[in-house]
C-alpha cells in the first residue's frame, strides 16, 4: 500500500506535469490577453478578437493542451482515485503564478486552501491503491459489463435524462445544481471512458494492436458522446451562473462521481484495509475543503464578475478533466460589466 | 500500523469525552453568564460577579474540570501526537453547539474548517503509533535524560529564559510571538511531565507504587513549575493581545512543540514507515488549518473584542493541554467595549 508502484508513479509524474501545465497556461493566456489589449485597445470581454494575434495566448493555449494530454495520458497508468483529486493542484499553481506574475495577492485563508490540497493530495498518493496490470481491451469490457457497473452506468444515463428533460426546461436557469449535475455524471462516465481508451492506446503503442476490436472503438464513441454532452452542459451552465459558484460544486460532484465510478468499475479498493481506505476518503474531503476555500476566499479580495463570455468559453470546454484552475485567473480584462449587485448579495450571505 | 492498540483506544475515547466536555463547558457556561446577566442586571464584563451564584455556570466549571481529568488520564494511555491535536475537536463541540443553543450562526468556511478538524483527526488516529507499554518511572525517567531531550528541554529553557529577559521587557507587548512562545515551549514540556505523572500514577493505581521514587516527585514539580509559568504568560498574552489572535497561533506552536518533544522523547515514530509518519504530519497539518480556519472565520460574522478579562480568566487558566475552544464562544456578555477600531483594522488585513 505504502510506496508507489512503477505504473503509479509514471500516473503521478504525468497528472503533477499536467496540473503545472494546466495552471500555468491561464496565467500564460491572461498575460496574452493584456498585452493584446494594451496593444489594441480593446478588451477581448467587449467583443475583440486581438487576443488571437498574440504570441502569448497561443503559447498559454498550447501549454493547456499539452496539459490536457499528460492529464489523459495519466489515466492510462494510474487509477482514477489517485488522478483526479490531483487535478485541484493546478489551481495551487494558477493561484501561485498569479500571485507571483499578475501581482493578484491571494488571500492568506486562500493560502491555508493551498497548503491544505498539497496535505490532501500527499495523503492521496501515499494510500492509493496499485492498478492491477490491464493486457487488452477486453479485460476493460469486462470490467465495464459487471453488473455492479452496468447499474452504475444505468443509474447515470438514467439522471442525465430526468434532469436534462424534466429539470433543466423547469429549472435550470435557477438552480445551478441541474446544469453541473449533469456535467458531473456525464464527467464520471467521460472518465471511465478516457481510462478505457487512453489504455487501449498505451496497449497499441506497446505493440498489442487493440484497434483491431471493436470494444476500442465503441469506447473511443462514448468518449466523443459524453465530452460533447459534458462540454455543452458546462459551457450553459457558466454562461447561466456564476464560474466562482459554478467551479467548485462541480469540481466537489465531478470528482466525487469520478471515484466512485472507478471504485465501481476497477475495484481500486478490493484488497485494500479499511485504514488505508478511510485515509484516501479523508485525503480526498480535504483536498475538496481546500478547493471549495480556494474559491470562496477569492471573492473576499476583488468581485469581478465570472460570466463565462468571451474567450473563456474554448478554454472550459477543452478541460473536463483537471481542476478548474481558471477561476482563479482574475478574468476583469475578459468579463463584460461586473455585476456588482449580485457580488456584493453573494458575500453577504457568508 | 492500522487498527489501534487497546490503550490507544482508551487513550482515544478519554481525548474524545475531553474535547466532549471542554467544548460543552463553554456553552453552559455562558448560558449560565446569560442567566446571571438576566437576574441581576449586570454583565459579568461590567465587575458582576453574579454568575457565582448561578448553578448552571458552576456546572460548567466542572463539566471543564472533568474534561481536564479526561485530558489528563489520557495522556497515560495513549501518545501526545495522538491526544493532543485532538484537543482541536473541542473547538468543533464548542461551535456547534454555540450555532443549536446560542444561536450563533457558523460561517460557512467555519463548517469546512469543521470538516478539515475531523478530516485530519481521523488521519491522525489511524496512523498513530502504538505506544510502547511502561513499567515504571525509571524507564520515563530514562527517556528524559537521554541525550536528545536533554537538548530539547535544554534548548526551550535557553529559548524561554532569552525570551522572558531579554523579549519580553522590550516587545512583549508589541509582538504577540513573544509570550505564546513562552508559552508554548513550557507547554510542551508540561505535556511530557504531564505525562510521565499520569503514566505514574496509573501505575501506582495498578498496584505497582511509584510514589516512593524520587523520579515521580520530581515530575510532580516539573508540572507545577510548567503549567504555573505557562499559566503566567498564556494571561499575560490574553490580556495584551486579542484572544483571536493568540489562540490559533498558540494552538499551532503548542501543538507543534508538544508533539516534536514527544517524538523526540518517546520515540513515537520509531518502527513507523515513512509513508506513515508522512500521513500523520500531514493529518496534523490539515487538523492546524481547520482550526485557523476556525479562528479566522468567526470574525467574518461578528467581531467584538476579546480581551482576557472577568470571569474568562480562571477559565483558561485551567485549560493548558486542549484546543483553545473557548474562543468560539463570542463573549460579548463577558468582555467590557468592543474594541472595533481593531477589529476592523483586522479585517481589512485579510
């Protein structure tokens, strides 16, 4: 239990990279974004596309997607239970660089967040489980088609349409749980499915040709499917609230889901005691806690509105998968207006 | 590793009726000021000293005294780097309960600070080491002459003395570090005589006399010296400084002390694993945060001033070993004007 597996620390290695890479590009991106106003005059908020000229910007956006490849890279060779907690250290590192290069002072509570997601993530990785080693495909089909994940799967798909045709014409614009709900069950199955892929392909490069089954190519279509479904809902969702409300109860649902579906689907805890087990859920709540105070304590400093207009949108719906780190890039120079009303009704309720 | 050992579980369960009780006794105490302050007229803050007479606050005072005795037994059974930071726990007893019976509401951020307490506590409890069983107080007198807590208790003596003569006359009233580092350095070894005269004493109780060494004596009046000095500076720092200033930093270098002094004197983590030892630093970092968290949280709501004076005195007096959780009880019926020019000083620096 204690003492990394091979697998799991390539896992490790690659979702630390990918949060440095993640974290760093909005800050590389918000860098582009004001220079490209300083150098036209017009903010990309109030509907300029300058930011596309930049250098700057397209370096940050290359430096996301590189991330998000080591992210899904990562979720080849670790199991989920330790990659998707450690997607909230790219916020540590969004926060840090903006700290340190945008001169945006982090509050001394979102500090305390920062050094708590560290303690999390330590307790994460020390307990979490070693991935039995996956030969082929199949092996994940069959994973996939056990009963106690075909109901897991089934529950899902099952929510999904209650929620997006019974809630979300009734609701959905007035309560942020419908919108991020879906996201997040659609996020857990994403993941499972990316898992399912990105191992297929790790498989395929080692010289085992898994393109030749069907089963990789029937989870390559749930992948597309449920990205799109899970992309689509999260854009509405920040286009109808706010990112400082919408990120961290996504972030606390998505990677709830996510582990409970890999515990359902990999079985990451057979064989582990329950100390270790209860450890890695306690780990797990605090890397959430600091997240969660990450976000709150934000709003204590500044309240810019978070409308995700602008060229935020292609940001979001290329990360799915990590901590979204992007909040805490101060977006003024991006936003419209600030909706100073709504920002001061939120802090009172603190 | 996993699993506790049955002293430890007695150790556990005598911390966690202490927490139960400490963290009580401050609500019924104030309910029985709140009594008082109705019958008489006159707020315990302005000179009343009314609340003498009023049961329900002398029920409090006992309900703390039992928890001290808890506090105090436990240490017996089970090591300082298991009991004392869950001395952390009362502050949570104390702030639930001040949110069902007083009514005063906890912060949102204070709920999380809650969580991340037990988070950490259970981290903690899990990855204890078992204490090695001892038959007399020889063998603790052993382990206090050896050589590296000779240079612990050595260094703390030198650092309390420059601290008191040299310091304290020039800053202690200007720098809060100065008298909770008294303080705290005399509390940890408090802690470690506290200890070897609980472990003493319970052995005299099993039948196996210490009180005819030497050794139990000397404890004895390391206990007294300590806790008296501590005692000292601990109202010294109260009454020049705000109480939610100097608890959580008293907490987090008491704690921190205490449990460096354990290791170092009993061995704690010895024939432990790194990934261990690595699970409790970090069970304990997060338990620290929780209660910062705490601390800095309940300002956001209210913020009256809590200068050490009237009845809170004899209280906190008697309170060394535990979290501080008396701060939660906001003592406006206690405290005479509220400071607010320093409150809002304060806030700002957030």
């Amino acid at each position: 239990m204690m003492g990394l597996s091979k697998e799991n620390l390539k896992g490790l290695i690659l979702a630390l990279v990918s949060s440095g890479f993640i974290g760093a590009s909005f800050i590389i991106k918000k860098q582009g974004l004001r220079r490209a106003a300083a150098a036209s005059g017009v903010r990309a908020g109030f509907g300029g596309y300058y930011y596309l000229l930049e250098p700057l910007w397209w370096v940050g956006m290359i430096t996301m997607i590189a991330g998000e490849v080591a992210n899904f890279v990562a979720y080849a060779f670790a199991p989920a239970v330790l990659v998707t907690p450690l997607g909230a250290l790219s916020i540590i590192v969004s926060a840090v660089l903006a700290d340190i290069i945008l001169k945006e002072k982090l509050h001394h509570l979102g500090i305390l967040g920062c050094v708590m997601c560290i303690a999390g993530s330590i307790i994460i990785v020390i307990h979490a489980p070693k991935e039995q080693p996956i030969k082929s495909v199949q092996e994940i089909w069959d994973m996939a088609t056990q009963p106690a994940f075909l109901a897991y799967g089934g529950s899902v798909i099952v929510l999904v349409f209650i929620l997006v045709f019974h809630f979300a014409p009734k609701c959905g614009h007035t309560n942020v749980l419908v919108y991020t709900g879906i996201c997040s069950l659609m996020g857990s199955l994403s993941v499972m499915s990316v898992k399912a892929l990105g191992t297929s392909l790790k498989l395929t490069f080692e010289g085992k040709n898994q393109l030749i089954y069907p089963e990789t190519w029937f989870f390559m279509l749930v992948v597309a499917i449920c990205v799109i479904m899970q992309m689509n809902y999260l854009n509405k969702a920040l286009d109808t609230f706010n990112t400082a409300i919408v990120s961290p109860i996504y972030y606390v649902m998505f990677t709830t889901l996510t582990i409970l579906a890999s515990v359902i689907m990999f079985k990451d805890w057979d064989g582990q005691s329950g100390g270790t087990i209860v450890s890695e859920i306690c780990g797990f709540i605090v890397v959430l806690s600091g997240t969660v105070m990450l976000h709150a304590t934000k709003d204590f400093e500044r309240c810019p509105s978070f409308r995700g207009t602008g060229p935020s949108s292609p940001t979001l719906s290329t990360r799915l998968y990590s901590g979204n780190a992007d909040f805490l890039v101060k977006q003024d120079e991006e936003s419209g207006s600030p909706d100073s009303n709504f920002c001061s009704r939120r802090q009172e309720s603190y």
